[in-house]
C-alpha cells in the first residue's frame, strides 16, 4: 500500500481517495479553463453544454436526469463528446476529485455498450474494492433505466466459475481480479473488450503490483480497443504510465484552482506549553463570534488530550484522527458540515479533501513541520487558505511555544510573504 507518512498519521492514496467520494455530494467549482489537446488539431473541437447534444440512448438520458444532473460538468462538456465520437478516440483525462470524471466515464460505458450483445464489452480498473464498488453504484443509478445492461464487479471474494463466459457488457474490477477473470479463469474475452477505463492512474501507479496488472490487462486488449484514462494528479510518472497504456491521446486537463492567503488574516500567539495553549485556544474561542473552527494538531495524542479538555470545558468538539475508518471520518467529517459540532480537532492526515465553506477560523495548535522539522509550507496553505469560491474572510491562530517554533512563524511569513501578526489573548481587539 502506498502511504506517506505525515505528523505521525499516514495518508493512504487510495483511502483519502474513497473519502473524497464519501463525503462529496456535488461537484467542485473551479473556473480554470480547461486545456484540451487534441490527437488530431484539424479536427473541429467538439464541446457540449447539454446531455441532450450527446444523442443518448432515452433510457440513458433519463438515467443521467435522474440523478440531478442538469448540464455536463467543465470537464464533461469536453470529455464526452471525445468519448463518444465515431470512429473511437482515446482520451487523457486530469482533474481533482469532485469534477465529474466519474460521472463521465460511467455515461460513456452506459452508451458504448450494445446491451443486445451477452459478453463484455467494457473493461474498467480502479485501485481498490471499495473504489470499484463506488463506481458500479454510479453507473448501476445511471443505468437504472437500462434494464439490459448488466454489470459484474471483479472484485476479490466474487467467486467464479472457470470458463463460462461472463453475460454482463460491463465489468468493473480491481486489477488483481480483473486480470484472473481475462487469464485464469477465462471469463472474459480481452479481444471483445471494446472500451478499457483506467481510473485513478495516478493511485494505481503507486502501488507496484496494480501498476503491473494494469499493464498485464492492457497487454490482452486490441489495438482498436478504446483506452480512457483517468487522474486526479499528473505528475511525470502518472504522465510516462498513461502514455504507455493510452497510444495517441486526446488530453484534457483542468487545473485545480490555487489556494491563496489573500483573504485570511493571519496571527500567532506566543504560549509556554500546551496548558497555556489551551487557555490561549479557549479565550480566543470565548471572545470571538466564529461559525466554525478547525483545530490541528501534530500527534493524535494531542489531538485526543485537546478534544478531551475542550469537551470539559464545554465546547462540541468533534475529533478526527487516522486510526478511525474511512467511514467514520466520513461521518465526522459530515457531522460537522451539518453544524453538529462547531469545532474539528484533527491531524494533518484528515484536513485534505474537507472544504467547510463556514469555517472562519482554523488554528495550528501545533504547526506544521516536515520530516526535517522545517517550516512545512504547503501543509500550511492547505489549512488555512482558500480557493476563490471561499472568498470570504477568514482567521489563522499559529500557537508559538519555543524558539524553533517562532523561527518557523518567521520562515512561512518569508515563504507567502505575508504578514503574521502577534496576537494577546487577554486582548483580542485587533481581530475583530
Ligand atoms: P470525480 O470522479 O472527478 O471525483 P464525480 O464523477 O464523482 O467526480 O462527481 C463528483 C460529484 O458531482 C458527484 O457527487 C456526482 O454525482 C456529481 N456530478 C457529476 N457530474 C455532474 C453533473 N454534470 N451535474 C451535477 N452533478 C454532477
């Protein structure tokens, strides 16, 4: 399993991964142009603001509607007509999570597949088995007025038996299993698939074995196969694995928007231990009027000791720490959003992914550091900053206990070259 370790939790790829999909119930905004480069730049540049452009399938368009879609998302209005074109083009797909990849792909299997044909027909890889089971919900309520698509999940623990060829047009699997059901147990037939999804490129890749099996299962594929390929992140070696797997790529690319400081005044506060950070926290809670806070702390023992000290004090304080499962951080994490709680301690591992429009302010109890106990910058923009659709204004409290840590204050405001201003608790004037 690929991991990086932070602040003493681990960050699996393909775990923050399935928490973004649990606690995302609508798209992302983000008014960056989408890049599109096309395989062949004569051809016209195909763009669609509605469904209906796309000449569904009516069981189809009906499915889409249903689930509260109105128009294609940004990267939909450009992906899906590539996707759909005649004669079939292979598509390079990057955006962040919650930009409506999945949704995309998901149509495009729905209508690629002839439901009149019992083999299968499309072939799509995701990194995990509960990354795969929330695809297969997506297009099992797409499909849900397409009664004669079928789809199996290849997935570990879906006994099969060898040899009788699969009946369902679509299979969604990991690639472990995917790639026994085309070998092993000769459930598929590789020359008949006709559409092969890779989701989640760049989780399958960092990992080892899947990056292999992917490419195992690719092998099997004709060259006349359409080949899609998704990410959420590009870097060179996500770029050098999907050249690999998807030969003469159109490519589209939408830029996550930049988190900017701009609108977030910033403060510290120079404390002793962390009793008196405690007492700093807690007036600096009491004298404000503050919709909601996030709390981040370097340890989980911290983040439990501060969690347990708040609550006595008689704050609701909801925790959110790394030896919880991906379902209960998912459920904390929407307790919070439903204003249950006010306040949100947590540790570095769980604050990617949560984007609370009415947090106002955000505290580093302790703050962020890398490996080398240096300023860790990018962990800091992540907290506190903003994109553009929070525009609003909001609160930074750095807690300063030693000399190394005052130095690190020093280092992050020279990094944004931003202003971080000393702050007394006993008089909070200035905030307001
Ligand atoms: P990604 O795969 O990029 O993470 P998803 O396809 O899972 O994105 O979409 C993110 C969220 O937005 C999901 O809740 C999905 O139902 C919703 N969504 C996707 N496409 C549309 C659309 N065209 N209109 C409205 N909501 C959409």
């Amino acid at each position: 399993k690929q991991s990086r370790k932070i602040d003493g939790d681990k960050v699996d790829l393909a775990e923050q991964s399935l928490l973004n999909k649990l606690i995302r119930h609508s798209l992302v905004r983000n008014r960056n142009q989408v890049e599109v480069l096309q395989r062949d730049p004569t051809s016209p540049l195909y763009s669609v603001k509605t469904f209906e452009e796309l000449r569904l399938k009516p069981d189809l368009l009906k499915g889409v509607y249903n689930m509260g879609f109105n128009r294609p998302s940004r990267i939909q209005e450009n992906a899906l007509p590539m996707m759909l074109a005649q004669p079939p083009q292979n598509l390079i797909a990057q955006s962040q999570s919650g930009t409506g990849k999945t949704a995309a792909f998901s149509l495009a299997m729905l209508s690629h597949v002839n439901p009149a044909n019992k083999w299968t027909q499309c072939l799509c890889i995701a990194p995990t088995y509960e990354l795969a089971l929330q695809i297969g919900q997506v297009i099992e309520q797409m499909g849900k007025y397409c009664p004669d698509v079928k789809l199996a999940y290849g997935i570990r623990g879906n006994r099969m038996e060898r040899g009788i060829k699969l009946q369902e047009q679509i299979v969604i699997g990991t690639p472990g299993t995917v790639l026994d059901w085309c070998t092993k147990y000769r459930l598929i037939e590789p020359k008949k698939i006709t559409m092969f999804v890779l989701d989640e490129a760049d989780v399958m890749i960092a990992t080892q074995g899947h990056r292999d099996q992917s490419i195992r299962i690719h092998r099997q594929l004709t060259k006349d196969c359409q080949m899609l390929l998704f990410s959420a992140t590009f870097e060179d070696s996500v770029w050098r694995f999907a050249e690999q797997v998807v030969p003469d790529p159109n490519i589209i690319r939408l830029k996550r928007e930049e988190e900017t400081l701009d609108t977030i005044k910033q403060f510290y506060v120079v404390c002793k231990e962390k009793e008196d950070k405690f007492t700093a926290l807690c007036n600096l809670y009491g004298s404000l009027t503050i919709a909601q806070a996030m709390i981040f702390c370097h340890t989980r023992k911290m983040a439990a000791w501060l969690t347990a000290n708040l609550t006595k004090e008689g704050h609701q304080v909801a925790l959110l720490s790394g030896e919880m499962t991906v379902e209960q951080r998912a459920s904390v994490i929407e307790r919070y959003r439903n204003g249950k709680e006010k306040v949100l301690v947590t540790t570095n591992v769980c604050s990617r992914g949560i984007d609370v429009e009415q947090v106002s302010l955000v505290v580093n109890f302790d703050l962020p550091v890398d490996m080398d106990g240096n300023a860790d910058n990018e962990t800091y923009l992540h907290r506190i900053g903003r994109t553009g659709r929070f525009g609003r204004r909001g609160f930074a409290v750095n807690m300063v206990d030693s000399k190394h840590s005052m130095d690190i204050i020093n280092q992050i405001e020279m990094h944004f070259n931003r202003r971080i201003t000393k702050l007394d608790t006993s008089d909070l004037e200035e905030m307001e």
